[in-house]
C-alpha cells in the first residue's frame, strides 16, 4: 500500500478520487500544468489548454511553450494571470 493509499484510508476517504488536473504557477515566470490534454491555442500574450475536465487561460507576456509531454506542459514567460474554464 502507498503512502497516500495509507493516509486517505486513516481519514477515511478510501473513495476520494484522484486529481484530473494539478496547476503550480511559480511567482509570475512559469506555470507547471499536470493533465493537459491539448494545447487549443497559443500566443505570446495566451495560451489555452484543455484539460479531461474544462481547461485554463494563461495570460501575460513573451509566453511560450518550455515543455510539452505526456500531459505535462510548463508555460514560461511573465505570467499576468489564470482563469479556469
């Protein structure tokens, strides 16, 4: 059993499910998205990814694309701001 098997079943969320999705932003220079299933557009001033469940706006400037697989994606540049769709 893992360690976050043992610990939702000490607090009793055996049934909790997992997370679709995990965004980190870091100060206002990256973004780190986990669960991204698509990138739907993107300019230095915005990009918009899809995820299983919604998606996220990044806005700012002089943003590109640091890296992109297997659902990871690390958005880089001055983030100015996020909104979940």
């Amino acid at each position: 059993m893992s360690f976050l098997e043992s610990v939702k079943e000490i607090i009793g969320l055996e049934q909790f499910p997992a997370p679709v999705f995990r965004a980190t932003i870091i100060g206002d220079v990256a973004g780190f998205f986990e669960g991204v299933v698509d990138v739907q557009t993107w300019s230095d001033e915005q990009i918009v990814i899809r995820l299983k469940k919604g998606g996220f706006i990044i806005n700012g400037k002089n943003l590109y694309l640091k890296k992109y697989c297997a659902g990871d994606l690390v958005v880089c540049g001055k983030i100015t701001s996020t909104q979940r769709i």
